[in-house]
C-alpha cells in the first residue's frame, strides 16, 4: 500500500500558486484495508475514504471504462491492481495527471510538469472524449489560468469539437453546467471560460442565450468593441475584478444583456427596450439549468433597472424610490449594492472604459442608504392605519433621497 499527492495541489505547487485542498491516491489497497486502518469510506460511486486524524481525502487508484451518454455513464475497476500509471491516464489534462510520492519526488508519465512550464491545457489521453464535463473544465481552467498565460492545445481543442459534434455535450445535465458555470464565474477571467466554449461549439449548446449575443452589433459611440459577445466577455471580466470571488455577481453581469440577441434587424445597432426583453431568454436559462432563486432574482434585477442606474443621476426622487422598491432594496439592502457593482462592470467592461469613472455606483449606495435610514419608529403615524402608514413611510424616503441628492451637489 502506497500513498501519492495527487493532481491540484502538485499542479499549484509547481505554478506557485497558494495550496489548496491537498488529495491523496492509494495504490496496492482494497477498501476492507482500507477501514481497518482507520480511514472512513465517504465515496458513493468509487472508493474515497478520509484520513483518521487529518481528514484529507484518500481514493483508491481506479481505471473507468466507458459504459454510456453522459458524465455517470462509466463502470469503475478499484481493485488492487491498478497502478498509479493507469489511475493517472484517466484524468482529464496533463497538469492534473501528476503525483508525488512521500519522498517529494514527481511521478509525472504524460508530460504534466512541461505543459505546466509551456503554459498549455492538454488531454491525457482520448478517453478525455468519453465525459462531456471535461469540456466545461477545460473552459474553467482557462478562466483560472489564461491570466498566466495556458492556452488550449489545439489537439484538445479539436476533441473538443468532436465531442460537441457527436451530441456528447448535448447530455451534460443541467446541474453540472451550473456547477462548472458557478465556479468559472468566480475565477479571475471568465471570458476565458465563454471563449473555450465558444470555440469548440458548446457555448451554443449549453448556454444558447449568452452564444446569441456574438456577431450583434452595438452603436459603436457607446461600445467601441461594437460585438455584444465581446461587450460581454469585458463584463464578466470586469465583474470579477471588482467583486472578484462572487459568482453571485459574476451571474447577474453575465446576464444583463441577454435581451440585445432579440433585437430585429432593422432597428440595429441600437438596442431599445432589451433590458425588458431580457427577461424571457433570463428565465428560460434559469429554468433549464435550475438556477437558485438568489441568482436568478438578482440576475432579474440587473437585467431590469441596469439603464436606469446608468442614469441615476437624472431620476427624480420619487423614481429612483419606487426603483428600490422593486429590487426589494429596504428589506434586502445588500441587492442594491449588488446591483450598483454589475451596472459598474457594464459601464467599464468596455473597450477603452476599464479605467473610467463610475459615479453613478457611489450615488446609488449613498441614496438608498438616506432612504433606508427613515424607520418607521421615527415617524409621527399617530391617526394614521393600513395603506396610510405605507404612504407616510413613502414620503419620508423620498424626503430623505431628495435631501441626500441635494447635499452632494
């Protein structure tokens, strides 16, 4: 029985990125072993057991064999036979497949450690094809890693696209796009993520609304880069700068203008009313990819009242109130400043706007923040019930935007 240091951690370690969770492979063991030594079985489909005293993950090393459609389509061989070799070969890029034994040396037989010093993203081998989550990881690496400088191998690349071509990506379940889209968005370059996609044909396949919006021109005054995709990869971009993390965020940005790919033909470039007609393509990918509710309300929000918070300045008091309002502003303040921090990354995820002001974002904050600092308590509502109380609450809120308005001038 021998343990390895496998895939993530050995990978960060030789790019010198911090370390993270640390995994472990086990060659030589079965699992009555296994649990005799104390190790806790915690896998449902292959043999995972966590350490007595430092609770770190143990997997037997496992070959798969590929049995049907989709991710779960595999039949798994744990036995004690395996060698570490073939658990390595079943991993899905080089920079994953490399290990390390006790002593700190590299067992590194595809080339790991070289496509980590060429910067490159390559299959291990083409049992890659077999698992259409594979193309999804391969968009977010690249939204980790293209900041460093990988790319993605043009022979990876080419699997890719025969995947997408074969339907392959067309059994991906909506759960497992979600939870790689959720992850990409929160890695510093999530266009990276969309252009990986994209460039194997799977962004039309598992994010048709976004794919949509490549190829529709924009009025080039107000968007240099004129594309709509492209406008989109800077805003997603952006939004991971300024929120960097948040995919919370990083969904709603990459949402906002999902109503611009609806826009008829002879009305283009221009763009009137899609934050309206965003709505629908919004909801229908929140209902195919079953999107948590926190997501897909802020994400309705952004799409809504993004032009609005552009103008924010020229709203009268009692406009910019009733905006609040419907972004359940009072009881949920933290949207309001959400929702000031994606209107931010689309007015500067533009070409030649990364760098400019945004004032609009710091007026909202401090606007909702006067008119959410009228309590009831504080109010004279003596004589006063039912709808009558709402109003008097109204009134001061708006008193008080006004107020607040007109001390920063």
């Amino acid at each position: 029985m021998r343990a390895y240091l496998v895939g993530g951690a050995v990978r960060d370690a030789l790019l010198g990125r911090p370390p993270g969770d640390r995994d472990f492979v086990v060659v030589g063991a079965t699992q009555a072993e296994m649990e005799a030594a104390g190790f806790r079985a915690v896998g449902r489909d292959f043999p995972v057991f966590l350490h007595p005293e430092t609770h770190e993950e143990y997997a037997l090393a496992r070959t798969e064999r590929k049995s049907g459609r989709g991710y779960r389509g595999f039949v798994v061989d744990a036995a004690p036979s395996v060698t570490l070799e073939e658990d390595l070969q079943r991993r899905d890029f080089t920079i994953n497949a490399i290990a390390r034994d006790e002593h700190g040396a590299l067992v590194d037989p595809y080339g790991g450690a070289r496509d980590i010093e060429a910067r490159v993203l390559r299959h291990v081998s083409p049992a890659f094809a077999e698992d259409p989550v594979r193309i999804l990881r391969a968009g977010r690496f690249m939204a980790r890693f293209a900041p460093l400088g990988f790319r993605v191998a043009d022979e990876t690349l080419a699997l890719m696209r025969g995947m997408v071509a074969d339907g392959e990506a067309d059994h991906l379940v909506p759960e497992r796009v979600w939870q790689e889209l959720v992850r990409a968005l929160a890695e510093p370059r999530p266009s990276a993520f969309l252009a990986t996609l994209r460039a194997c044909g799977a962004l039309a396949r598992v994010l048709p609304e976004v794919d949509a919006l490549y190829g529709v021109p924009q009025r080039a005054e107000f968007h240099p880069e004129v594309d709509t995709g492209r406008h989109q990869e800077l805003v997603s971009d952006m939004a991971a700068r300024l929120a960097p993390g948040d995919a919370l965020i990083g969904f709603a940005a990459l949402t906002h203008d999902l109503g611009k790919a609806l826009t008829p033909g002879h009305v283009l470039p221009r763009h009137l009313g899609h934050e309206q007609a965003g709505l629908a393509p919004l909801r229908t990918l929140c209902e195919r990819l079953r999107v948590p509710a926190e997501y897909r309300q802020l994400a309705e929000v952004c799409c809504r009242e993004h032009l609005n918070v552009h103008r924010v300045a020229e709203l009268r008091a009692s406009t910019l109130h009733d905006l609040i309002v419907r972004c359940d502003g009072f009881r949920r303040p933290e949207r309001i400043d959400r929702l000031a921090t994606v209107c931010e990354a689309d007015a500067r995820g533009r070409e030649g706007s990364a760098e400019r002001p945004y004032p609009q974002a710091a007026l909202l904050r401090r606007l909702h923040a006067a008119a959410a600092g009228v309590k009831p308590r504080d109010l004279d509502l003596e004589g006063l019930a039912g709808p009558a109380v709402g109003e008097r609450i109204r009134k001061a809120r708006i008193a008080a935007i006004r107020a607040a308005a007109g001390a920063g001038t």
